[in-house]
C-alpha cells in the first residue's frame, strides 16, 4: 500500500487477500486436526472462457489453502434435471461443506432453480434466499454472505478504519449480487447508505457526497474524477475490456468503472482494477468454505 500527498492511497486487494488466505491456512489446520478437511465443489456448465479461468483459479486458491477440491466441468446441452441431480448429491456428501455453481449458466437452465437447491449453509456464493434473507434481517452470525461485497468492506476498512459509522456511503449499483448486498453490509456499519441506478436523477450530485464510493454499475471508466468527493475511498468492483490499441493490434485490458488516472489525484484511496476487488471476492470465498466447514464442526 503506498501514499503521497499528492495521490491516493492504493488499496491493495492483491496483499490484502494473501494476509487473508495467510489466515485461512492456520484455519484449515485447527479444522483438520479434528478430521475435518473443508470441502469446496464448483460446478461449471459450458465452455465461457471467462467462467473456466474464474473455476480455475478458484480450484488453485482452494489447494493452496489446503481444501479438498472438486470441480464437475459438465457440457453446454447438461440438461437442468442433471444438474439438479448433481446439487442433490453434494447437498448430501459430507465431505463439501461448499457448492458453487458458476454463472451465468446457459440459457435453458432456470438460474435461481438452481441455486435454490443449494443447501442455505453450503451456500458459499451468498445467493440462496435464506442467505440473503438473514443478511437483509442483519443475522451475519448465521449467514454466508456474498463474496465481493464483503470484499468491498474489508477494502474501504483499510482507508477508513474499522468504525465507518455516519459516514455516507453511496452505492452505483443494484444488482442481488453486489449492488443490494453491499448496500445492506455497509448499513449494518452503520453508513447512511444509497443506492443509485441507471433511473437514478442527478447521479453526479449523489456520488459527490459519497465518503465511500462502490461503483459496480459494469461501465468502463464511467464515473469522472471531477464527480468524486475529495478524499473519498473509492471502491471500483467493476471489470471492463477495453481495446488496448497502445499495447499493439487486437489487443485488450481490463479497466474499472471509474475513470482511475483522473480519479487518482482527488481520492483519498482507490482500489485499482485489476488487483483491488478481485483478489478479494476469490479469499472470501475461500473464507466462507472455511467458515461453512466450521459451523459443520460444530454440529
Ligand atoms: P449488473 O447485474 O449488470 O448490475 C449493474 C447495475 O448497475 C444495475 O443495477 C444497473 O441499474 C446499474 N447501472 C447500469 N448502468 C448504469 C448507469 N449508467 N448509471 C447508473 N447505474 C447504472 O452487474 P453486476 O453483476 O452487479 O456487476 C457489476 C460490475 O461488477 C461488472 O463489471 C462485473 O463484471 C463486476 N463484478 C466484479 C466482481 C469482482 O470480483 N471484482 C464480482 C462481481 C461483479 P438498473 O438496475 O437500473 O439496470
């Protein structure tokens, strides 16, 4: 993490989730020594190049932290009956304490059918509704909560300390799987808390007022430095190829959905894109397998 008086501070999501993984590995061990090795099953359905390398370097986090890892790579035309049978059989096999099924799935599979099936405390993606209903109802304790906005939080923490209490928090953002649940984590600490979307009037003027800024809109560089608040903590989830014709022909990069260069010299943090927000959903993942497997032990 570095500073000037000039720039932003730069969260660093890539050191940050190692410190987290670091901790995971002590938690995994405490878990063996009494026979329990947390298990964590991903399903993917179909060949999305962009799912494959998500699955992939889940499975690899997964063994390096010392989980038992399975992955079911099933064709495209996997009937939806099939892969329910599939969410039945690790809904009973002892050993996986985590399902994760990859999205989007194809077209004729029905999403939340799926997702429904998923045991509420194997449930490690937050998206069950028993998940989002006791995050919505603020009983985290018995909840698994989504993987990046709980990033998000760990993030803005590192800027702005553990008490983000009264601080105004603007949301850019409304989907069930970021947008909502970050809104709902960052006013359970105690942030007045809003959320805008593409009806939204006057955005500008909300995203002024933000202390703390998620932009998970899925629009590259779409919020102007001009726009923020200064020394505000930014927090930019969103993952965006653009053409790179400067790295030489046909070639692409990711950007966020803020506009970093111009953003960097008015915010007091920002998280860059890549190695800010991403890094982080893959450890919080990794932490909810563990945190599943714990409340299992405890059974
Ligand atoms: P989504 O389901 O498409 O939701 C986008 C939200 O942004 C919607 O609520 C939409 O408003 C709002 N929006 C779109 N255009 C807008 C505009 N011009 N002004 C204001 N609001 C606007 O996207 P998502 O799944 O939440 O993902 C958002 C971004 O985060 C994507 O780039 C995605 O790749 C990225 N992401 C990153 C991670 C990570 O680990 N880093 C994880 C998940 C997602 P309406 O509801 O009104 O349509």
């Amino acid at each position: 993490m570095s500073s000037s008086k000039s720039e932003a501070m730069l969260i660093d999501g890539k050191a940050i989730a190692q410190e987290l993984t670091e901790s995971l590995v002590h938690q995994v061990t405490q878990l063996k020594q009494k026979n329990i090795t947390p298990g964590l099953a991903v399903v993917l359905v179909g060949e999305d190049p962009a799912s494959q390398v998500y699955v992939r370097n889940k499975g690899k986090m997964a063994e390096k932290i010392g989980l038992h890892s399975v992955q079911f790579s099933l064709p495209a035309i996997t009937s939806e009956a099939d892969i329910l049978k599939r969410i039945e059989a690790l809904n009973e096999d002892p050993a996986i304490h985590g399902i994760l099924v990859q999205l989007p799935l194809p077209d004729h599979i029905d999403s939340a059918k799926v997702l429904r099936l998923i045991r509420p405390e194997k449930d490690v993606d937050g998206f069950h509704p028993v998940n989002v209903g006791l995050l919505a109802a603020g009983l985290n304790g018995q909840a698994l909560i989504p993987c990046t906005p709980a990033g998000c939080v760990i993030l803005a923490k590192r800027h702005r300390g553990e008490d983000l209490s009264g601080l105004e928090a603007v949301i850019i953002g409304r989907s069930n799987i970021v947008g909502k649940p970050v809104a709902q984590l960052l006013l359970q600490e105690n942030c007045t808390t809003t959320i805008v979307h593409s009806r939204t009037k006057n955005l500008a003027q909300h995203i002024g007022r933000a202390d703390i800024l998620v932009a998970c809109l899925g629009r590259a560089r779409f919020v102007k430095g001009d726009w923020i608040k200064p020394g505000a903590t930014i927090i930019d989830v969103g993952i965006n190829r653009i053409d790179a014709p400067e790295k030489g022909p046909g070639k692409t990069r990711l950007v966020g959905d803020v506009d970093f260069d111009n953003a960097l010299s008015i915010a007091g943090a920002i998280t860059p894109v890549p190695g800010g927000v991403g890094p982080m959903t893959i450890a919080m993942l990794m932490q909810n397998v563990v945190t599943a497997a714990q409340r299992f032990s405890k059974q």
